[in-house]
C-alpha cells in the first residue's frame, strides 16, 4: 500500500520524451529518445532461452520416415527427417530397420499427444498369458493333477497313477467301498484312488477341492499321502 503524502509522477511516453535542439529561428525540434532499459532488455531475453536439444526417436519394427514424422509431427514431413538422417539411413530412404536412432530435428508447434510407437511395440509383442485347460476325463485328470504335484514337489508319474486308479476304482471318481474294515470303523475309502476321509483331510494339497470325491483333489492327495509313506505314488503296487 503506497505511504500517505507521497505522490507518483505519471510515466510519459517514450516517444514523449525528448531533447529540444534550438535551430534556425528559435524553432525547436523534438527528438525522441529511446529508452535505455528496453535495448538492454532484448539481448538479455535472448540469451535467457538455450536452444532446445533436439528430440530422437529409435526405430521399430514397422516403421517408415513418413509415419515417424506424421506421429512426431517434424516440420517439413519425411523429407525433412530423411535429409537430417541421411548419414544414418544411407541413400534409400526406404531401407530403414529397427534400432537406428534418428534425430527429429525442428517439429511443428502442438501436435496432439500420442503413446511411444516403441512402447506399444514392445507390449503387444508379449503374448499374453494362456489359461491350461484340462480334459474332463480320466487322462485330463491325472495331467491336471501332475501339474498341481510339480507345484508342491510331490513325485510321481502318470503311469504310476493310471495303474493304482484302475486297480482301486477301475476310473469311477465316485467309486466308495462299503465292506472292507474302513467302512466297519466308519470312514469308507472313497474316489479314484480310494482314499479315506482322515487320509484326504491330512494330506489335502492346498488349491484343489475339498470334496474328496472330486477327481482332481483325490488324485492329489492320495500321491501326497503316497509320497509320504513310500516315496512316490509309483512304489505303490497293491493296497496302501
């Protein structure tokens, strides 16, 4: 806030200002004098603003000079960015390949944005990752179930399955003895590989069902509990 009393004198006009040069007759010539303060200021504003470095682009699979320079918006086109580059790109400008580094020289003002060709590139060329799918059957079964033993490192082979599946339960997943001394205590051995429900809670394989009729599940843990009894589910040649 300006202090009280104090009075501003009103700015003239640089070219109000001048010097008054007597002449013939007593005429007086007013010359306008430029000010100091705006010559000074032109050179400082200059010399204020570093030439920017120019911009590159690395080449991809795909690419031309005139799509580089309608998406990097280059002043003067292709030929422009070809004559900048000749020393890189040789004498056709058609006969360029992935990793050269071209130098995008001077651009057109506001371009609209847009995603680095080479990013895109790069991400599309990652496949994306494939769920396995697993035949509903006795052979999609015992492959589902092997992929699950690798995981947790329990040994086994889809021979050693196959055989002790057909010998327990001929390939019924709902298969349950009703007779044998298991079922008398109660706890009936059940599914593909036989297995009773103790067993099954113990030696569940996490990931799988819990339902120990379920074909994937049973297999699993039957092999878990097989590996811990007699090494591997492929020892095992009679009841267990």
């Amino acid at each position: 806030m300006p202090a009280k009393g104090k009075h501003r004198r009103p700015k003239s006009s640089p070219l109000a200002r001048g010097i008054a040069a007597a002449g013939t007759g007593g005429a007086v010539l007013v010359l306008p004098v430029l000010g100091a303060t705006t010559a000074a200021a032109a050179p400082a504003a200059a010399a204020a603003k570093p030439a920017a470095a120019p911009k590159t682009y690395v080449v991809v699979a795909g690419d031309s000079l005139a799509e580089i320079a309608r998406e990097h918006s280059v002043s003067g086109g292709w030929q422009k960015l070809y004559q900048d580059n000749r020393g890189v790109l040789g004498d056709d400008p058609k006969l360029i390949h992935p990793g050269l580094k071209l130098t995008l020289g001077e651009q057109a003002p506001a371009a609209p944005e847009r995603a680095d060709r080479s990013a895109r590139t790069n991400a599309a060329a990652e496949p994306a990752a494939v769920k396995k799918s697993y035949a509903n059957n006795l052979d999609g079964w015992i492959r589902q179930s092997l992929d699950i033993m690798a995981q947790h490192g329990i040994p086994g082979t889809y021979e050693g399955i196959h055989r002790n599946i057909m010998r327990e339960s001929s390939g019924n997943p709902m298969a349950i003895n009703n007779w044998d001394s298991n079922a008398v205590a109660g706890t009936p051995s059940k599914g593909l590989l036989q297995v009773i429900a103790p067993t099954f809670s113990a030696y569940h394989v996490p990931g799988t069902s819990t339902d120990s009729y379920d074909p994937v599940a049973n297999i699993t843990a039957a092999c878990n509990y097989a590996a811990d009894r007699y090494g591997s589910i492929d020892n095992v040649n009679g009841p267990y």
